[in-house]
C-alpha cells in the first residue's frame, strides 16, 4: 500500500474515532446539553419578548411624555422642563417611570444641562455623569458641560479632566476649538501656561477658521507674556 494511501486512511480514521467520541459525548450528556438547548431559547426568547412588549411600548409612552418638556427646556424654562406642568411629566418624571428606555437616558443630559444654568452645579455632574452617548456632537457637549460645572465648584483639576475628554469626543471643527478654548483658559487658572499654549497653539494650526482660531492670536501673546514675567 502506498504511503499516500495510508496516510488518507489514518485521516479517515481520526475523523471517524472524533465522530463516535463527539456522538458517545452527545449520548452521555444529551439530558445537560437539552437543558442548555432550552436554557438558551428561553433567555433569547425572553429578552425578545421583552424588548417588543415592554420596552417598546414604554417607549413610545416616554416620547409622548417628553415632548412638552423638550418644549420647555427649548425656551429656557428650565424648572417647567425639570418638574413638569401638572399635565405632562418633567425629565425627572421620566427619567422615574421610565428608566428602561432610551428617553430616560436623554432625559439625563437634558436634566444636568438644566440644573447647569439653574446653579445646581453637583446635581448637574451627577446627571450628565449618568447620560450615554456615542454622538460626535452631544457625547462633546455633554462632557464639556461636566467641565462647565466642575469649574464652577472651583475644581480646576476635574474640569480638565472632562474638557480633554470633550476635545477627545470631538471631531469637528465646531466643538473641538471650544472645548479646547477651555482646555486652555483652566490650565492659566492653575498657571500651567506651557500647557495653555499648547492647546491654544492647537487651535491656531488645526482650526484657524473657527470663531477661536480667528481670535486665538491675542491668548497665544499673553500667556507668551506671561511666560517670560
């Protein structure tokens, strides 16, 4: 027998004997791997059901909800789009009853960016804190807000922290040179000016034509300024 014809033999037979070991398996297992088999339909079908039945329809009953305090919130009546006006809920409302649904976790960001301009700095941090999102605009906004706050509580250190996450988040030309703006006006506030100049260098060479870059020329010659004092 030639060398070919045996080697294509002995491949048969580890094919075979891995067949009759994976089939002696499924027998002494089959009462285990049924259950699993099961198991797994049961969670699938679960979740499925639950997403169709549940969370859908408690969606569509947040979105109708939240409509008016969007309205609110539009105009700047930031305590009627917070706590509501006795006939539709507020975003903390929603947040409450509906916190399994996507508008909960907007309600968040639009309840931190309300109680930013209403002075409540801490309760601002813990809702933007709480909001998720992936969006080249918002994710930037919402992490600058947290720095806005932070600075407002005299915690230099912790808004850049969430400036330079905003910069990170951005990658546009409208949010990057603001975030970076700030980047730099907090490293002056801690006299870090080596790192000031280089944010808003940053602004000259990669946003020159951005409301910042237009007037970044002025903050580049005093923080040179203030270098050589």
């Amino acid at each position: 027998m030639s060398k070919k014809k045996v080697s294509e033999q002995d491949q048969f037979e580890s094919v075979e004997n891995a067949l009759s070991r994976t089939e002696h398996y499924i027998e002494q297992n089959q009462k285990s791997l049924t259950i699993i088999v099961i198991a797994i339909i049961v969670i699938v079908g679960g979740y499925l059901g639950y997403q169709r039945f549940v969370v859908s329809p408690k969606e569509k009953e947040a979105q109708s909800q939240m409509w008016m305090a969007e309205q609110y919130f539009a105009r700047d009546s930031f305590n009627l789009a917070l706590y509501g006006d006795g006939n539709y809920l507020g975003f903390l409302d929603i947040v409450d009853e509906y916190s399994i649904t996507k508008s909960a976790n907007l309600a968040n960001y639009y309840i931190g960016i309300s109680y930013l301009h209403l002075g409540q700095y801490e309760q601002a941090i813990e809702y933007l804190k709480a909001f998720e999102s992936d969006d080249k605009m918002v994710a930037p906004i919402a992490y600058g807000a947290i720095g806005d706050a932070y600075m407002e509580l005299g915690n230099t250190d912790e808004a850049l922290l969430f400036y330079n996450k905003a910069v990170e988040k951005s990658k546009n030309e409208f949010t990057a040179p603001v975030y970076l703006m700030k980047v730099g006006f907090a490293h002056e506030l801690n006299e870090d000016f080596n790192k000031a100049l280089e944010a808003y260098q940053t602004i000259k060479k990669e946003f020159p034509e951005s409301a910042e870059g237009r007037q970044i020329d002025k903050y580049i010659a005093r923080v040179e300024t203030l270098m050589n004092n």
